[in-house]
C-alpha cells in the first residue's frame, strides 16, 4: 500500500477540518436565519443566491491571484475571509446585512477552492493529481458528516446560542484550516507570460467543457432539496429516510472516490467517465420516478436506496473524470484562474439547481424525472468530443 505524500497528508487534513465547519452550518443555517434572525424563506433564498452569483464571477481573478502571488498564502487569506464572513452572520439582524455578508462569503469560499486546486496542482505531478483530488473529495465528505451530526445537536436544542455556537465553530474551523495550510511548502508563483491576463476568459474549447460540467452538477440539488420534496409530496416512504440516503450518499464517497479515481489514466478515460455518469444519473431518475409508485412504504425505501446507490454511482464518475479533464487542460501557469473558472460552475449550479429542478420534477413529476436523466446523458455525450476539441486547442500531448 503506498502511503500518502506529508504534502497531500495536510491539504487533506486542512480540507477534512473546514469541511467539518461547513457540516454544521450547512443543516443548521435555513433554520437560524428564518427562525432566529427573523427573514422570510424567500429572502434567504435570494440572498444565498446572490451569494453564490458573486462567487462566480470573482473565482476567476481570485485563482489569478493565486497564480501571481502563490496559492498557498492566497488559500490561507481566503480561509481567513471565509472565517470572517461566516463569524459575521452572527451580527446580521436584516437582509441588507445578510445579502452583503453572503456575498462576502461566496466570493471567499469559491476563490478558496480556486486556490486549493492550483496548491494541489503546484504540490503533485499532473499524473497524480485526479487521484489526489479525489483524496481531498473523501475528506469533504467526512467533515460534512462530521459536522451534520454536531449541527443535529443545534437542532434537536433549537436555541439560538446553539445556531450561534455553529456559526462561531464553522469560523474556527477555518481559521484552523488556514493555520494547517501553513505547513505546506510555499508554491511559487506562475511566471508572468505573454498574453492577456486572464486567458481563461478567451478559451472557448475550456468554457465549453466547464458549460458541460455545470449542467452535469445540476445533480446537486437533488439530493438536499428535491428528492426529500418528492419523498414528502408523492412518495408512501417515511420522512426519515432522508437521512438514510445522505448518510449513503456520503459513505459512498467516502469509501470509494479514490478508488474510481484510480481507473482515471488520461483525457480519454475522463471523458468515458464522464458519459457512462449521464447514462447512469438517467438511471437513477429513473428510479427516483418509480418509487412514487405503489403505497408499501418499505416498496418505497428499498426503491429510493436503489435510485441514491445509482445516483452516487454517477457522481463518483463524474466528479473523477472532471477533475482530470479541469487540470489537464488547464496550462501549467494559470491553474489558479482556470480552476477558479472550472469552479464556478458549481456556484452557478448552486444557484440555478434548486429552482430549475424543483419546477421540472416538483411541476412534471414523473416527465419531469426522465426529461431531467435526458439533460444528464445529453451533457455526457457532449463531454467526450469536447473534450477532443479543447485538447487540440491547448495542445496537451496526445494518449
């Protein structure tokens, strides 16, 4: 068994402890900010999706930054402003306030994200860096259980000095996890080349794979929002079963990121990766759609497991053929700007998913499932010569 790199031991360890931060303010937030600050559902949504409008749009010139100063100091800045931001949702008393500092956080949050990937990618050789990644992914996905079970303790007390004891625990996290990042060795920063500043900008072949990638990510929202509506309004299964298919969800990454990473050796099989993924996330909303069917509610459950065993399937795939398609077609010395671009689609899927889904499966039903799996293998099947076409564009070595 090969053992980790120290290098890729505390990345790893930095992202396990502010993911765990993240955790608990992720199943506790809607909560504090309707039942404790005082907004409506409606404001919180459209201030978190400001947010996350903003993070779009600066990750490019935050991972610019992270090229021309070095990612590891960027990264621990960034940390340092997310900690700030989330500390200050504990003044926030109105939606002005809220709107701002969530801006604040979503810039913070995805130019951090920008930055790890071009410290990842200065810290590994191109060969390991998919495999790397998805080290980093399993981590993510820990902390988060992690965190939701101490978030669960907020909740079942339901007071708010416990939402604003998770508030000022998620901001430590990140100050711990800057702390961490200190250790790693400094990356220098990229040359300054020849060329406008922010090439990624002029990339059409790298825009359209990113294009692909976000509707790939729709997946996001299903299963925090729109499989626990579906379950709710049109299934016989029990409410607990939410938590059933996020505790498999999460296992699921845990345990097997890497290893799908592993099968991962080029652009090509990231590329397969990605396809096979569409055709599997058509499977699981396939599945999704048959358990409204029937009135057992174990019939439900076992249909429901099914449809997550399918859709972290999918993920998986998706999330390794990515990784290597981002970094590998990314050159060497903007990896902060172009992973700060790949990133944002993310952001723009935590945006535009939940509302888009949950008008096409709450609103179609049934329709809505399967027109929603074709999305997924239309966007799979596009991958591939996209793929092909950016690679002659950025002249990456053929396999």
């Amino acid at each position: 068994m090969v053992r980790p790199r120290p290098d890729l031991r505390v990345l790893t360890a930095a992202q396990l402890i502010a993911s765990t931060g993240d955790g608990a303010y992720i199943v506790t937030s809607a909560l504090y900010f309707t039942g404790v600050v005082g907004m409506s559902p409606a404001q919180v949504g459209v201030g978190l999706t400001l947010g996350w409008a903003v993070g779009a749009v600066t990750g490019v010139p935050l991972g610019h930054l992270a090229d021309r100063r070095g990612p590891r100091g960027v990264a621990v800045l960034l940390a340092l402003a997310t900690a700030a931001a989330v500390a200050s949702y504990v003044l926030v008393r109105s939606f002005v306030p809220f709107v701002m500092v969530a801006c604040a956080y979503g810039a913070a949050q995805t130019g951090l994200s920008a930055a790890r990937q071009a410290l990842l990618a200065g810290l590994v050789d191109a060969a390991g860096r998919t495999r790397a990644r998805a080290a980093l992914q399993s981590a993510h996905n820990a902390g988060l259980a992690v965190g939701a079970a101490l978030g669960g303790i907020a909740l079942h007390l339901n007071v708010r000095e416990a939402y604003l004891t998770v508030l000022l625990v998620d901001a430590a996290c990140f100050v711990a996890a800057a702390l961490v990042l200190l250790r790693l060795p400094s990356v220098p920063p990229a040359p300054v080349s020849n060329g406008p500043r922010l090439a990624v900008l002029r990339d059409r072949p790298y825009a359209l794979v990113t294009l692909i990638n976000t509707v790939m990510l729709l997946y996001m929202p299903m299963l925090s929002l729109i499989v626990p509506l579906w379950i709710a309004q049109r299934t016989a299964a029990p409410t607990w079963t939410v938590s059933a298919l996020l505790l498999l969800n999460t296992a699921g990454v845990v345990l097997f990121q890497v290893r799908v990473a592993r099968r991962i050796r080029g652009l090509a099989d990231a590329s397969s990766s990605v396809r096979l993924a569409g055709l599997v996330m058509l499977g699981a909303c396939a599945v999704f759609a048959l358990s409204s069917f029937g009135s057992s509610p174990w019939a439900a459950v076992a249909v429901l497991l099914a449809g997550v065993a399918l859709q972290v399937t999918a993920e998986l795939l998706l999330a390794s053929g990515s990784w290597e398609i981002s970094f590998t077609l990314a050159p060497e010395d903007k990896q902060g700007q172009y992973q700060g671009f790949f990133g944002s689609g993310t952001a723009v899927a935590r945006m535009l998913g939940p509302a888009l889904l949950t008008t096409l499966v709450m609103g179609w039903g049934t329709f809505g499932w399967v027109a929603l799996g074709l999305v997924f293998v239309g966007a799979g099947a596009a991958m591939p010569p996209a793929v092909r076409w950016a690679r002659r564009r950025a002249t990456v070595p053929a396999e």
